[in-house]
C-alpha cells in the first residue's frame, strides 16, 4: 500500500494551531476492528469484503480535512487482479457507538488491473470492497460437486425415457406441444449429458486441447438450446391461452426448430470462431481463502472477454426467459381460475370444502408445478446464491437444476396418464378438459 498526502491537506490540518509542524500517520488496520451498523445513505453494505483484509488510516494534525481540491491518492496492491472494487472511507455512525459504515462520498476509483487507486478529497480510514470469489468450504464443494454428478446423470437417464415417451405419444397423438416438449427434453439431454463429459475431460488431461475446446462448446451450445427451447414453451403456451385456437402457422414445429436449434447454434460458432472455449477454473476458495482445484471444460479463463460473454448469452438470455415464462405461468394459472368458476367448481366460501374440490385443487396444483419445470423456472433460484445465505441457496438451485431430466420425466408420465385418463373415461369435468387441450394441443400443422 501507499499514500500521496497533498501539501493542502496538510496546511489544513494546522489551521488554528501553532507552529509549522504537523504529524502525518499512515497505519494499516485490520478489517475485522470495523463493526458495520445497518445500511444508511450512500452506504455501500452487501456481500461485499474488504481487499486483503486491511484498511489504510491516513491522519493529520488534530482538525478534521476534508473537502481537498486536491485529492489524497491512495495505492492499494491488486495481486490477485480482481476486476470489480470501489473505493469507500469509513464513517462513524450517530445512532450506534462503536459501528459505522463504508461510504464512497467524495472517492473515485481506478482499476489499472495490478492495484486499485482510490482519489478522496479527505482523510480517514481508506478500503477497496470488492466482489468476493464464491466461498465455501471443501466439504460443501465436494457435497455440490455428488449432488451436481449424481443429479446430471439421473437426468441424461430420465431424459432418455421421456424422449422415448414422448415419441411414443407423438406417433398416437401428433400434436405440436408434445413435439415441442420432445424438443426441449432433447436440449436437457445434451445439457446435461455435455456437463458431466466437460468435467470428466477436464479432470482427466491438464492440458487446454482442441477436445476440451469443443466440449465447451457443445455445453454452451446445450445451454442456449435449453433456454431457446423454454423460451418457445412459453411463447406456445402464449398462443394458445391469448390467441386460443383462431390461429395456423404452417409448418409451425419445422420454423420453432429453426428457431430452437439454429440460434444456439450461430451463437456458438461465432464464440468458437473467437477462441472463447477452454479450460475453465472454477472461482471456488475456502474458508482459509485457499483455492480450490476445480476445473471444467467451459469458457476459457484465458480469454479476456469470457465474463462479458457469459453476461450476454447466458445471464441476460436466462433473465428475459425467466421474466417473460414467469408472465406465461400467471396467465395459466388465472385461466385455471376462470375456468373454474365458469363451470361451477368451486362451491361458496361459507360451504366446507368437498373432495371433489380437493382433487381439483390438487391437479391444478400439479399443472402449475409441472409448467414451471417445462418453462424453466427453476433457473430463477440463481437468485438465492447470492446474500448472507449464499450457501444454502447454492444447494438448493444445484439440486433443482440437476434434477430436471427427473421432472420432465415426471411431467412426460403426467401426459401420458392423462392420455389414458381422456381415452377411457366417460365423464370429464369440463374445466380440466379445457385446460388439459389447452396445455397439449397446438395451431397449426
């Protein structure tokens, strides 16, 4: 660490004071002397920590400085050329002695990759809050590392039934839903089926070859294919819970798959043709802040844009898709309401809930639960891995996520006990009929 203390700040830390000497402290302090207090103002206070665990105390004179037309630099070391830092200043709080919280008034920041240069225009305690590499103990990766093995290769196996399930349906009946479910199982089956061969290649040659560039790719490629193919689930189930059944579009799956299949693919190449794949090294550290070996055959860490591109084709793809299938879900389950009420199901609030109600209620329940999994929202759990809880959340969107060839296994049985339920049955509640077409039928041909 250094300082550069302008003559102005000193000159003004012995306004009012005699003499012609003045006393300039430079200390460095541990972070853990600093107790924060809640979030206030300019505040910066998340899962933030502090570079290198230390702050730097410049001092001058007996008076407060502040308000410096020249600013006090700062140079804080950078060896592990993390790319995301803010420059603050601790202050004091006023309702709680003792606490405080990091502020950035008054501080820019420069990142010139091997430190951070922080440009206050006062004096105080100085620190670099940074964005944490994803911590967790070597028990917790190696428990995440099972689940995510195990849950993957259930799902290539589950995958691997629904699709045979799936196009025994479609030869009995060939309708555009189940040929779009069919379509998105494929893209699971690869997503799933490219990660485990990414992470066995990896662990097994050290060196970044041509094979492991092309595993890469193909996970990519599987990942897009899946959000793409859950993007046209919900703009399915958009035509026909808006537009109904007043709509054909000739040659509707051959134009989806042009779709579903070619933009993944066109995205991919273009990655490929710019040398984003390789040897991926997870950003994994312990509790000691030991880093932990993990790699995988993924975007290479070499490449100096990987984090724009994994921002742009996965993160910003995966939030419009969840934004837009979230919007999907709400009108299904309004028109679940409606439908019940318009055909009498549901008994006055004052009446004791019947068990035709219940069953209902819980087939409704089922649906929704169902196309959740088929319009992917259980990718918005990414959310829960960010916080105070971080951990937790990490297990329970691991798990989820790896399980998803088991859920579409369970919706592609649903299908077809309701296949068998429509065929045999003599008596149907209407509601559940309208909505069951609703859910497989499709325009067009």
């Amino acid at each position: 660490m250094r300082v550069k203390v302008p003559s102005l700040a000193l000159q003004r830390s012995i306004q009012g004071q005699p003499g012609d000497e003045v006393l300039l402290v430079a200390a460095v302090i541990d972070s853990s002397n600093f107790k924060l207090s809640r979030p206030r103002g300019r505040a910066v206070v998340s899962n933030l920590t502090i570079l290198g665990n230390s702050v730097l105390a410049v001092m001058a004179g007996h008076s407060p400085v502040n308000n410096l037309s020249q600013p006090v630099r700062l140079f804080f070391a950078n060896p592990e050329k993390v790319e995301r830092g803010t420059c603050v200043f601790w202050l004091d709080s006023e309702i709680e002695p003792g606490t405080g919280r990091w502020s950035t008034a008054g501080c820019d920041t420069i990142n010139n990759v091997t430190e951070f240069v922080c440009s206050c225009n006062h004096l105080s305690f100085f620190a670099v809050l940074v964005n944490p590499d994803l911590s967790v103990t070597k028990s917790d990766a190696v428990k995440l590392s099972y689940v995510n093995y195990v849950g993957s290769a259930l799902s290539v196996i589950f995958t691997l039934i629904s699709l045979i399930i799936y196009i025994h349906l479609h030869r009995r009946r060939p309708e555009k839903a189940i040929g779009l479910h069919m379509q998105l199982t494929g893209a699971l089956f690869c997503l799933h089926l490219s990660y485990l061969l990414c992470n066995f290649w990896a662990r097994q040659q050290k060196e970044d070859g041509w094979v492991c560039k092309m595993l890469g790719l193909f996970l990519h490629w599987s990942l897009l294919a899946t959000f793409t193919w859950t993007a046209l689930e919900g703009f399915h189930l958009y035509l026909l819970l808006v537009k109904v059944f007043n709509i054909y579009v000739r040659r509707y799956l051959l134009k989806l798959s042009s779709v579903g299949w070619g933009l993944p693919t066109l995205v991919a190449s273009i990655c490929g043709i710019l040398g984003v794949y390789g040897k991926y090294s997870l950003p994994l550290k312990d509790a000691n802040g030991e880093t932990l070996p993990e790699e995988m055959c993924w975007m290479s860490s070499q490449f100096p844009h990987k984090e724009l591109v994994i921002y742009i084709t996965v993160v910003a793809f995966l939030c419009l898709v969840i934004l837009c299938n979230t919007f999907m879900l709400g009108l299904v389950v309004f028109k679940l309401t409606t439908l019940r009420e318009g055909s009498g199901g549901f008994e006055r609030s004052g009446k004791k809930m019947s068990r035709e109600r219940w069953t209902r209620l819980w087939k409704d329940c089922a649906t929704v639960l169902g196309l959740s999994c088929v319009l992917g929202l259980p990718w918005a759990l990414a959310s829960t891995t960010y916080g105070q809880n971080h951990v937790t959340g990490i297990y329970i969107f691991t798990i989820f996520n790896a399980l998803q060839g088991v859920f579409m296994f369970l919706w592609s049985v649903a299908l077809t006990c309701k296949s068998r339920a429509d065929k045999y049955s003599s008596v149907r509640d209407p509601s559940s009929q309208k909505m069951a077409t609703t859910v497989v039928y499709s325009p067009g041909h």
